[in-house]
C-alpha cells in the first residue's frame, strides 16, 4: 500500500514540495512499486545503502509510511512474521523507531478481501479470510507502548477507517462514508479502541477528482494551528510544515493571534512547533519581526521547538539579534519540560 503514495503525489503535483525517498538510498523524484520497488523516475541523488541508514538512523525522516501484516490494540505491529514464515524486519525497525511520525498503511482485512468506491463512499463486498487487527501480534516488530512513551505521531490508516496511537492504546478518529461503525469495524476488531470524537474521514478522498493537495499544502491554515488551553494558561502554536511566503501571510498570522489573545486580556505561555517551518528569505526579517510583536504583547514566557539543527541555530540567533527568547529545542517534549521545570505550567 504504501508504494501508492508516490503516485498520488506525481498526480497531484506535489513532488516540488516534498522529498520522496526510499531505503536503498535513492533520494527524490518518484519512486516506482511492485517488483520494481527501489527504482526512482527524475531521482535528486543516489546515496549508498548504509549511508541511507546513518541518514535514517539520524532521525533524517520526517514522516515514514510503513505497511503492516498485524496490529494490535495496543499500537504493536508485527511485520516480520508471517504464519511460519519468518522474512525479518529488513530495515522496518530503523525507519519505524527513528522516524518523526509513521503511518501505518494496509487494508483492514486480506486474502480475499473486495472493496467498491463510488460517489464518494466506500462499499465493502466481501470481507477477507484474514483479519489484520489482532489480540495480540505474534510478533512485534514496532512496540506501540515505547513509541507512545516517547511521544511519537503514530497513525494506522485503513480503507475504512483510521487509528491514532495514544497511551493507552488505539484510538478510532476517522471512519470512511459509508461504513457501518459497529458491523464492519468494531464487530471485527478483538478489542475495543478509545473512541472520543470519531469524525467522518474526507468525501473528496473516495470522489475521482484530484484532492488538491498542493493547494491545501500551500495554504497557511494558521486558524487551526493555533490552540489555547486555559487550564494551563498555554497557547500552542503548531507551524510545523508552515510556508511563509509574502506580506499577505504575516498579516493573517498576526491578526490570527490577535484574534485569539487579544480576547483573554492577560498574557499566556506558548509552546510552538517549528518542525519543517520555512519563510522565504525576502520575508524572513519581516517575520522575526511579527514573533518579537507577539511575544512583546502576549507572552509570560515562550518555548519554541524545530527537530532541524539548522533551523534551531537560524532561529536562536536571529531571536537573540531582536532581544527575545532565543532558546530552540529539539522536540516539543523538551519545549514542554522547559517551561515545567521553570514552575511555568503543570
């Protein structure tokens, strides 16, 4: 499944505004599947296999999108055992365990299984002899309760629905139109997932219409990046994959923020989310500009956080230059033990 998502992204233009590579260690353009899986059309650069490996064991992926032959509720997977067949992990355990975020991609059931697509909902047609969604793995290959331990982004997306991992194991947050919550997942899973706020996964993911996903990857969103918890007085701001390109953009941050702060009439904490956050270099002073603004007018004390040590050297001098907090961390896990071990926040 996961050798589709270089189609998709040839399809919908996007190849410009991500980088695409696969553990051989060809990096760029669009990499093939099937039998011809490690082959690359347009391909940036050829690295060595091990130098791959050094690349990945760095934690150089953002985001790794794995298959799976079992998972269980506990967020485990098993990809390395087969029944009494046993074809290893290959370089699954590198990838999984160092990589930011990984999404999990398969079908919900196999060997069989038959699905139809039509007007934007899915039918199931013949569920599969083998269920994917287990007791228990029969083996673990990737351990759902270190990687929540951790705090790393796990999802686990099926054609019918979509699971994240949370400490306590699965959480059902996406169905697909046209499924039956209780017949066609919740009657077939031998346990029970946490369900708080299940929403309806996207129409237009399940229509034949391109998604237009570069036009959405291009837009700011800057509503739905910023949150503010009042129980801890904390405003998080998540910039993370963030593109600032022009005038227009900042102005729609700031009056963003405003909008939201300006209201409380007293100052926060903030916590925010720098990871993949670029700003064009002909707005970048204008930008720095903006969060010494911000952090004039709203904030007690701010912790900011990028997993690029470029961006976090960038970010930390050019703060400095300006007189404002200028410390980067590289994981909001630290941006967050910043602020409790200085009393700030719970």
């Amino acid at each position: 499944m996961p050798d589709a998502i270089s189609a998709v992204a040839a399809e919908e233009r996007i190849e410009d505004l991500i980088t695409l590579t696969v553990d051989p260690g060809v990096i760029g353009g669009v990499p093939l599947g099937g039998l011809d899986f490690g082959a690359v059309v347009n391909f940036s650069a050829a690295i060595d296999h091990p130098y791959q490996f050094d690349f990945i064991d760095g934690g150089g992926v953002d985001i790794a999108c794995l298959g799976y032959a079992e998972c269980d509720g506990r967020g485990d997977v098993n990809a390395s055992r087969f029944g009494d067949r046993v074809p290893g992990c290959g370089g699954f355990i590198n990838i999984s365990q160092n990589s930011g975020k990984v999404i999990f991609v398969g079908t919900f059931t196999s060997g069989g299984f038959d699905a139809a697509v039509t007007d934007g909902a899915i039918e199931i047609k013949k569920e599969g002899k083998h269920r994917k969604f287990v007791d228990k793995v029969s083996q673990i290959t990737f351990s759902g309760a270190e990687a929540a331990k951790r705090g790393q982004e796990v999802f686990y997306v099926t054609e019918r629905c979509v699971f994240q991992l949370r400490p306590g194991g699965l959480e059902l947050t996406e169905v697909a139109p046209g499924i039956d919550v209780k017949k066609n997942i919740l009657d077939i899973l031998p346990f029970k997932p946490i369900m708080k706020n299940v929403r309806e996964m996207e129409r237009a993911i399940f229509a034949v219409p391109p998604l237009r996903i570069r036009d959405r990857l291009l837009d700011l969103h800057i509503e739905d990046r910023l949150t503010y918890e009042a129980a801890t007085n904390t405003v998080f701001m998540n910039y993370s994959g963030m593109r600032v390109r022009s005038q227009v953009d900042l102005d729609q941050i700031r009056l963003a923020v405003d909008a939201l702060l300006g209201p409380l009439n007293k100052r926060v904490y903030s916590i925010v989310n720098y990871d993949h956050f670029e700003a064009d270099p002909d707005i970048m002073d204008a930008y720095l500009d903006l969060v010494r603004y911000v952090e004039d007018k709203y904030y007690i004390a701010v912790s900011r956080y990028t997993n690029s040590g470029f961006m976090r050297l960038k970010l930390g001098s050019e703060l400095d230059k300006r007189k404002v907090s200028s410390r980067v961390f590289e994981s909001g896990a630290e941006a967050k033990d910043y602020l409790k071990a200085s009393g700030r926040i719970e």
